[in-house]
C-alpha cells in the first residue's frame, strides 16, 4: 500500500485526533481539573489534549507502519 506524504498525514492524524477529543472528554469528566493542580483549568485541558494527541499519534504511525512493511518471507 503506498501513500503519499500528505496523505499519511492525515490518515494519521486525523484518527489520532477524534481519539484525543474522545479521551480527553472521558478523563476531564471523572477529574476535576482545579483539584488536579494550581494551574488554569483551560491549560490542562490544553496540555492534556496534547499530551493524549501525541499518544494516539504514535499509536497511528505504528499501525501505518506495521501496515506498509512488506510480509516476511
């Protein structure tokens, strides 16, 4: 299967970023961000959505690459 680059770009980050929305929704519903540090709320909701963006991110390259390597013979 070959892709082109922009392609694999979105093909990774997309998915990668609906799975970030969704965690991110799941975890900020059970915890409360003001009790979890001394920070704005609005800055962990940022930096957790980046933190899980980048988590899913990796789990979408890996399964791109696992996708484009040739079987062994």
């Amino acid at each position: 299967m070959k892709v082109g680059g922009k392609r694999l770009a979105m093909a990774v980050l997309w998915p990668a970023f609906l799975a970030a929305v969704l965690a991110e929704g799941a975890i900020f519903s059970w915890l409360d961000p003001q009790a979890l540090a001394p920070l704005a709320p609005m800055t962990l909701y940022s930096i957790g959505f980046f933190v899980l963006w980048t988590c899913a991110t990796l789990a979408s390259l890996l399964t791109a690459y696992l996708i484009a390597v040739p079987d062994d013979v």
